[in-house]
C-alpha cells in the first residue's frame, strides 16, 4: 500500500510539473526562453523548425507552441490548412505574434505609454492586474473576451481606473477553440525583460495548464537582470566594497563617460534642446572617456522591443559634481589613482563648462552661480548647485588639492545672495530674471518655501561654510530656514513625488546644523524626522514611499488613465504600495542618516542607516547579459517581490531609470564612508 500511494505521488508530480507529455513546438531559435525554461524543468520538447512540421508530427490532443520568428517585423500567418490540422487532431496550440489567414496584413505598432492589463482571469492573474512588455511590438486586433490587453492605464500594480476612457486592443485571446493568439511575442520574457516577473511566470503556468490539460507550476523562474543578492542571508564581509566596486565599474559597461570619438554622432544628436534627450544605447565597443567631456546623465526608464534601455543624452552640472565625489571615494576606498583622476577632470569639466558667460563675470549678479544643463545654463537650481558644490568639496578634499576652493566659495556666496530674507529661494530662478531685478531684490524677499526637495540641501552648504569660514551670515540664514521649515512639520510641508522623499532631504542639513548648534532644540529636529523615516523602514531595510496631502503635492498620483505619464509622478499610486525609490529618497537618506549617526552616535539612527545601506547592497543590479545595467541602481524596488517593479507613470524617469549622479554617486559615495567608518563632515572639516 505505502508503495503504491508513492508511485500515484509520483505520478501526479510528474503530471504537476508537465513532463507526462511532449510538447511540439516551432522555435528557429534554441536559445528562445519559453523553450529554455522548459527544457530546464523537465518538460519533453520535440522542437521543429516551422509550424507546419510542428502540426504533422503533433499527436492527437498535443500542446504545441508556435514561437514565430519573424518579430519584430513580421508576423506568422496561420494558414487555413493548419487550422483544420489543428480541428481534426484537437490540438491546443499557444501561436505568438500571429494571424489568421485570410485577414490583411496588420499594421505594426511599438507600445510607448500602455501597459498590459489582465481582463479574464488566467492561472493565477485576476482582472486588472499589470505587467508590462515594455516598448514591444504588437498589431491591433479585435477580438471577444481576450484574456489580455494592451491600454495606457494608472496605478501600481492595479489597473485602478479599469479600462475607462483609455483605448485597448488585445494581447492574448482564444480564437477557434483551442488556439490562443497572442499578438506580440511573448516567450522571449526574460531577454526582452517583461515585468514584474513573477506575473510573467503565473501566466506561463496558466497558459501550460490549459495548453497540456494538467496543472502546471515552475520550480523557478529565469531572469537576465536580478539583484546582487537575496532578501536573507548573510552578506559577505567584503559586501560594501564589492558594491562600490561594481558601481564604479557600471559608469564603464554602459560608457557614460563622453569620449570624442562619439560625442557628435551620439551626445549631440540626441541631446538637442534637452527637451527629450533620449535615443538608443550606445554600442558595446564604444570608448570611455576619461571624465575630460563630463558624464552623461544615465538610463531613460524605456525598455525597447530588443530588451535594450534607453540611453539619456544630457550634461548636467549636478551630475559632474557627484559623479566626481563618487570616483574620488571610490578611488581612496579600492586604492585606484585612475578614479581620482577622472574625479579630478569631471570637476574641471564643471567649472569650465558652467561657470561660463555672466556667470564668470565678477559684474553680473549671477556671478559664482553653476548652469543647470548644457542646454539650460540660464536655469538656477539651488538644490543642482548643492549637490554639485557638495560633491566638489569632497572631490578636493580626498585629492588633497585647494584649486576649486575659490570657486567652490563663490558658488556657495552666489547662492547665498540670491536667497530670500527667511533663507528659501523657491524652486529655481532664471538669469534674465536675475539680470532684471538685481541681488537686492531677492535678498528681500519675503519667500516661505517649507519644501524641503528643492530648498534643503543649499542650507547644508551655508552650514558648511560656516563651519570652514566662522562666518556667521550663513548660520543665521540657514537655521532661520531650517526653523521655518520644523515649525511647517509635517502638515504644512510640500512634497514634490512623495513626502517621504522630503524627509530623507532634510537629514543633511539637520545633522549639520546639531554639529554647529548642538542644542537639545536642534537634536529634537533632527530625531524627530529620522524617527519618522525609521517608522516607514521595513525588515529588509528599505524606506516605504509615502504620499502626503494630496493639497501639498507637486506631482501625485494620476487621477485617470489619460494622465497616466504626461509629467513627473511618484512610483506608487497610493500609500502601502511596496515600493522604494532610489532617485529620490534611499539614495540622499542614506547619505544624511550616516551624517547624522556619526554626528550624534546615536544608536537608533545608526541602526537605521545601517539597515538600509545593507538594503542598497542587496538590491545594486547584476547582468552578464546587459552589461550597461551591471552594477547600477534602478530609481525603483519592489521590496514584497524583491524586483524593479513599480508604477512607470514618471515620463522618462520611471521605474527602471538610472541616473550617474543622484542614484549612483551618493550611493557609491555614501557606502564608500560608511565602509571607512566616517562622515562627509569629518573628510571635508577634520573634526
């Protein structure tokens, strides 16, 4: 009796897993990944190289997968003959990017905005689930009940609008019986990087199940790009290092750094207004340069129909200065004089390259300011010109060389009197505005601006000064803002994506400020907004997004599909959403957390940053496939399913974007000190 229950469990396991029967597949491609993964579990493939052969030789009552090969330019038609084969054998037959004979030949069209919403429920999926094939191609069809649709549609992982006032045109959907048509390809999952995964891997199971009668489930799940570790275990002690390591190394798999031989057909062709400056990839054998050009700014979030990611083709000067203090910590933790001399060059690069026109004019009210981008030099960020200046100063300090620092002071001097009475500048200002008006006029001004993204990190540079120079102007007008900005905490601040993003900016400065002013007023401030943060940590380390009131919001979640990736947005679509952001929270929060720890030694805190530069480690990207991702870090992680899932509704900047200064360089620099076992405040100040 006990032998024959284990051979009956045997035989349902086998039955469970599919490989009781063949499957007869049309695939000119063996390295396809549908076919792959099967053959990886077990299952029993007799692979033919056009459907026709698939179809004669296919048993009675067989799953068959036809995995055309003609994507992305043609389809494979299903002919007539094949259809009756089909009825008289009773196959169950999965044909991809395929149409029926007798119909005209579809018109291809490349997804940008839409994503794929689940209508009927297949394996696992429910209706309005989302996942995405990126920028696939795919024709439109008509057809009753499909299983899948492609729409332009908000929310995270939930179409939360349903499919109103959004045109939809169907993906996957059963014709005639027993054959479903999918209308873009779909077993190339893994190479063409579909999201999220685990989705990907239900509707597999599903469409398996039905295709060979028995239920279907994967012991695994193939992926070309996956994190650098699990969500458990225990790091290696050489974790940290080898992180910085790989991030250094990814500004040289994806080129970033400009090299004359491609400046003019790449950089200058799709930089054009700056407006949208997005184009291709470039190609695998492209030179690096040496930092003598500057660095482009990173990946677009757009994913094309070969599974490459969209390159963007900007210079800004923010991004010069980080970059340079990532190479330069980089370079003094891992022992390469090479990173220090691009350091060294991306930070001449800024200054010869921003510091131009009025703005090297000792006449010109905009004397001393950095030009937001090569194309908007006119453009005057605060928050650009901190972290540009920021990163200089530590750049030169772990040279050990004094020939920025009387620009570095005439950037911060130039901010400083370009700032309002109560210490806010608002977003960004404008030279011909600045040329119009005069210091004077916004020395004056009565501005409150308790926006902590846009105003917080310039007040980070005051203290700094302060504390280099003894000059007390810049305490008095950065506490008088910090103040301000605490007495708005929480309900009156403003938020651009998230107000948790607004938190983890104004660590920095409060940390600095308890340095200069330790007073128990200074530290309660500080606490009480790293407590906050703490309180969004989750077991892994990660800090939850988090919206505030919608009235205080810049950029909130869409109220319809139609505005679905018309302008900036956050990842998440509503509070709970499991979901982290490394462009615009994780990254400067780890940075001020460690300022903040070392400035404190308090152990709560430290344990916050600890944990979440543990996080940070965990989740740095590993390819061997796309080697322009290997070692970067993606604006998104979905810490529930441990992937890059999130909502894409930020034009450009979604959810896999990356970006060589904000995400990379304070990451990189961040761990780079922490590895050290020191602070910003204790290399650039000596104290």
């Amino acid at each position: 009796m006990r032998i024959t229950k284990i051979l009956i469990l045997a035989f349902v396991s086998l039955i469970a897993v599919g490989c009781g029967s063949r499957i007869y597949v049309h695939c000119d491609r063996e390295d396809n990944d549908l076919v792959r993964h099967l053959r990886s579990e077990g299952f029993r493939l007799k692979v033919y190289h056009s459907s026709a052969d698939a179809l004669e030789n296919a048993k009675q009552g067989s799953a068959v997968l036809l995995l055309g090969s003609g994507y992305p330019e043609k389809t494979q038609v299903i002919t007539n003959d094949q259809m009756e084969i089909m009825k008289d054998k009773g196959l169950r037959v999965f044909a991809e990017f395929a149409v029926c004979e007798g119909g005209r030949e579809p018109d291809l069209e490349e997804i940008d905005l839409e994503r794929v919403v689940v209508t009927s429920p297949i394996g696992g999926l429910s209706p309005m689930d989302l996942l995405t094939i990126n920028r696939s191609v795919y024709y439109r069809a008509e057809a009753e009940n499909p299983v899948m649709v492609i729409a332009r549609v908000a929310g995270f992982d939930k179409a939360e609008f349903g499919l109103e006032g959004t045109p939809s045109s169907p993906l996957v959907f059963k014709q005639d019986g027993n054959l479903w048509i999918s209308t873009s390809k779909l077993s190339d999952f893994a190479r063409l990087r579909f999201m999220p995964e685990s989705k990907w891997k239900v509707f597999w199971e599903g469409m398996l199940s039905d295709l060979t009668g028995s239920k279907v489930e994967f012991k695994s799940w193939p992926s070309l790009i996956a994190p650098a570790y699990s969500r458990e275990g225990k790091l290696p002690a050489s974790a940290r290092v080898q992180a910085v390591r790989k991030g250094i190394e990814w500004f040289f798999n994806g080129h970033f750094l400009i090299h004359p031989s491609w400046k003019e057909s790449w950089l200058m062709h799709y930089q054009g207004d700056g407006l949208m400056p997005v184009g291709p990839e470039l190609p695998a054998d492209a030179e690096n340069g040496d930092g003598t050009l500057g660095v482009l700014e990173g990946h677009c979030s757009a994913i094309y129909k070969d599974g490459r990611q969209a390159y963007r083709y900007w210079i800004r000067d923010d991004i010069q200065g980080e970059s340079a203090m990532a190479f330069a910590l980089a370079g003094e933790l891992l022992d390469n004089q090479e990173y220090k001399n691009i350091a060294e060059r991306l930070s001449d690069y800024s200054f010869k390259e921003f510091r131009d026109g009025p703005r090297d004019d000792p006449e010109s009210p905009t004397y001393g300011l950095l030009g937001w981008a090569y194309t908007h030099k006119w453009v005057y960020y605060g928050d650009d010109n901190a972290r540009s200046i920021l990163g200089t100063i530590q750049t030169s300090r772990v040279l050990g060389t004094d020939k920025w620092d009387q620009k570095i002071a005439e950037a911060i001097d130039a901010n400083y009197l370009t700032t309002g009475k109560n210490g806010f500048r608002g977003p960004r200002l404008h030279e011909q505005d600045i040329q119009k008006n005069g210091l004077e006029y916004y020395q004056n001004r009565d501005i409150i601006n308790p926006h902590p993204h846009y105003e917080s990190w310039i007040w980070a540079c005051y203290l700094w000064q302060y504390a280099n120079t003894g000059d007390r102007k810049y305490l008095d007008l950065a506490e008088k803002g910090i103040s301000l900005t605490m007495a708005a905490y929480p309900d009156e601040w403003h938020w651009t994506n998230g107000i948790q993003q607004e938190r983890g900016r104004m660590i920095l400065p409060l940390a600095w400020l308890y340095r200069v002013s330790p007073t128990d007023e200074h530290l309660a401030w500080l606490k009480l907004v790293a407590s906050d943060i703490a309180r969004n940590q989750v077991e892994c380390g990660a800090i939850r997004e988090e919206l505030g009131d919608p009235s205080k919001g810049q950029y909130g979640s869409q109220r319809s599909n139609e505005e679905y990736g018309r302008g900036e947005a956050p990842l998440i679509f509503r509070n709970g959403d499991p979901v982290a952001d490394m462009l615009y929270t994780c990254n400067f929060a780890v940075f001020g957390l460690n300022e903040a720890a070392c400035a404190t030694d308090d152990p709560e805190i430290r344990k916050t940053a600890d944990s979440l530069a543990e996080f940070l480690v965990r989740i740095q990207a590993r390819s061997d496939e796309y080697k322009s991702v290997d070692g970067a870090w993606f604006r998104a992680f979905n810490y529930r399913n441990w992937d890059y899932w999130a909502s894409n509704a930020d034009a450009g900047w979604g959810a896999q974007s990356t970006l060589t200064g904000w995400i990379q360089s304070w990451i990189i620099a961040t761990l780079s000190l922490m590895e050290k076992g020191t602070s910003y405040w204790d290399i650039t100040l000596g104290q």
